[in-house]
C-alpha cells in the first residue's frame, strides 16, 4: 500500500519566470503554432501540417525560462532551459505502480524541450512539403529517481550539430534533466524530420538479423508463456489524481503497459545463459498515446517502446526472484549505468502488432540485485528499435 509519508509536505517548486508559457506550450502542442511562435508559423495553423510536441497527458514540459539564440535561425545553440513541475498525484505514478516517475516519463521530460528548440530554429520552414520529427536515439544515465515529492525538474538542452541532405534534417544535442538536489539524469541523443514518403519506406535496422540473439525454438522448448494481467487504472485520466501506488515487483496498471502477454521466458537460455525474454502486444489505434502523441501525426512514441524492453525485465526479475515479491521494487532503470537506444522506424495505429526480445547479458544477486539486458523491437516483422545495455535493479521498498 501507498504510504503518504514519501511526498514532503512542502514540494520544492521553484518556478521561474516564463519567456513561453505553458499556454504556448499547449498551443504548439494542439493548437495554432503561430500562437506559440509568431507569425513565421502562421502558414501552420491552417493550411499545413507541422510537427508537434506531445500533447497532454503525455506532455512533461510546463514552460521554457531560458533563450538566447535568435528564432528561425537553423544552427548550433546555446543552451536553453525549460521546467516541468512534477505533481505528486500525476497520473503516471499510480499507473506505473511504483513510488518514482517511470523512465518513459524521465525521457520525455529530457526530449520534448529538445523538440520544442527544433521549432524554435524554424525547422519546419526548411521544407516546402510537411515533415514528422522523429527522435533517432541517444544514450544516457540515470543519476537518481525522481518521486512524487521531487517539485519542479529543470531540463537544459542545447543543439550541438544540424546538417541537410536530401529533404531530411539531422539534429545532435545534448540533453540534462537537474532538481533541487542536482543532475538527474543526462546523455546525448539525436532527432531527425522527414517526409511521409521518406517515413514509408520502413526498412528498419538494417543488420539486425544477424545480431539477434534469439534462441532457436529447440532452446526455448521449455520455456513458460502467459498473458500479463490487466489492472486498472485503465486510461491516463482515471489515474489523474489518484495517490501514487505501490505493490512491490509487479508490472503497471493498464494505463502503463505495454505488454499483453510474455510469449517465451527463460532463466537458462540467451548467449550468456543467463536468460531470454519474448513479448508481444497487439496494436490498437485507439489506444491513448495515438491521440497524444502527435496531434494530426499519431505514432506510437518511442519512449514506450523502450519501457516496454523494461517490463521484459521487470516479467525476467518477478520469476527469478519471487522472494522479494514484497519487500523491493524497482528502479526505473538502473541508476549509475549508461543505457543506449537507437530507433529506426516507427510504430503507427495501422500497424498490427508489436514483439519485444531481451537477451539477459549481466545478472547480479544480493540485497539489490540487478539484471542487464539488450534486444529489439519488432513491428509487422520489420525490426525498428534497439536497446542496449538496460539494466533494472530491485532496491528495499
């Protein structure tokens, strides 16, 4: 059960004044990018199709406090900084099941201020034909989990490299997420635009196939399968409000999971003999991220295909230590180690359905034990993500 003792009862906000609020925000988001952006945009709010930040109730990003780079100038930048005020009865605690904010959040928080400075440099007026920004991967480290009662998280970002080639847009940058304590997390990572054509020529990762690590059918013969259950809070707004909950090792509420069933599990097999795990979830175009994520441009975001890897472990931990069922948690991902992803295609509400694999490379016992893994997403048989050394760890609850 939730203890209320967790969240302080002064939350350290610490608001600054916004040059962009979150009405601006909002407006790029879901309404007219004019409005948040001035008249250089204008053409976007009626007559053609730019590319947006999440909308809510997946947009972690409440106001941008810092800018000194000139608007619709397309080049290196100065650092900017944006704050996102962490409510202590958010939505995604209570879906999630455990006290601290879920990595896929953590990630968007880092990432939507890197989209918005895309705008801000005038990206879009780049192309005479509408683009998708899509992120293209990055890698970073957790330094610390954020709770409930954690207040406002500042995220700095900063363009460090932008080439053109061919209609497409290729942007580095780096990214840092600090709160009152300090740096939480923080990495690199890079974003692409592309046209719809470029985006429907879905080839994949291109050598993935030799670089699976799937075990061959003979190896997994006796592994088990079972569908993962399905526990309310089913959509984002009936865990809006709700305390954050807690039920030790266990998988998310409905709202959160990205999984509908294991399809193999092994504690045995993989290429280290430590372990493999297979799931797999169909795709459903009503499915509320779809709508979130992105206005008049729904795809599955990245950021839930990679806690989707992170619920293969969370399945892998649950069966190979069910004595600590009750007494640990997890970790949103493993604190203090560089993790690496890499996506290139996408997830869209045509798509039928989804498979993730998890080859366990690393596995620690103890009072913290601690399971690595890498592996690959699958869609309609077209492999388009990679995860690299994911690690999850169990602490003491």
């Amino acid at each position: 059960p939730y203890d209320d003792r967790s969240v302080p009862l002064h939350i350290p906000y610490t608001q600054s004044p916004a040059i962009y609020d979150k009405a601006s925000i909002l407006a790029y988001s879901n309404g007219n990018p004019s409005e948040a952006f001035g008249e250089p945009y204008r053409v976007f709010d009626h007559d053609r199709v730019i590319a947006r930040l999440p909308g809510p109730p997946f947009q972690f990003m409440d106001r941008v406090v810092e800018v000194n780079d000139e608007p619709f100038v397309l080049q290196r930048t100065d650092w900017i900084t944006a704050e996102y005020d962490v409510p202590a009865d958010a939505w995604y605690f209570s879906a999630n099941r455990q006290p601290t904010m879920a990595f896929a959040v953590l990630l968007e928080a880092a990432l939507q201020p890197c989209g918005w400075l895309a705008a801000y440099c005038g990206s879009a007026l780049r192309s005479r034909t509408d683009v998708s920004f899509r992120n293209l991967g990055g890698t970073a480290t957790l330094h610390r989990e954020i709770h409930p009662g954690t207040g406002t998280l500042t995220v700095r970002v900063r363009m460090t490299n932008v080439n053109e080639a061919g209609g497409m847009i290729i942007q580095e940058y780096d990214m840092r997420v600090v709160d009152a304590q300090g740096v939480v997390y923080e990495g690199v990572t890079s974003f692409g635009f592309f046209s719809k054509a470029a985006l429907s020529q879905q080839i994949g990762i291109r050598d993935a196939k030799g670089r699976r690590l799937t075990p061959d059918a003979a190896a997994l013969a006796g592994a088990t399968s079972f569908e993962i259950e399905k526990r309310a809070p089913w959509e984002p707004e009936q865990a809006e409000g709700v305390a954050p909950m807690f039920d030790g090792l266990t998988q998310p509420a409905r709202a959160f999971l990205m999984l509908d069933r294991i399809d193999a599990l092994s504690l045995e097999v993989g290429p280290n003999g430590l372990g493999f795990v297979l799931g797999s979830a169909p795709v459903d175009p009503d499915a509320w991220f779809f709508k979130a994520h992105f206005y008049q441009d729904p795809v599955w975001p990245g950021s839930l295909g990679l806690e989707s890897f992170l619920q293969l472990l969370k399945a892998y931990a649950m069966e190979r230590w069910p004595e600590l069922m009750t007494t640990h948690r997890f970790e949103a991902i493993a604190t203090g180690l560089e993790h690496t992803w890499a996506y290139r295609g996408q997830i869209l509400p045509t798509n039928r359905r989804v498979e993730v694999e998890a080859a366990i490379t690393r596995v620690e016992d103890g009072d913290a034990p601690l399971v690595i893994a890498s592996g690959f997403l699958t869609v309609d048989g077209t492999t388009i993500y990679e995860m690299k050394d994911f690690g999850l760890r169990m602490v003491r609850a």
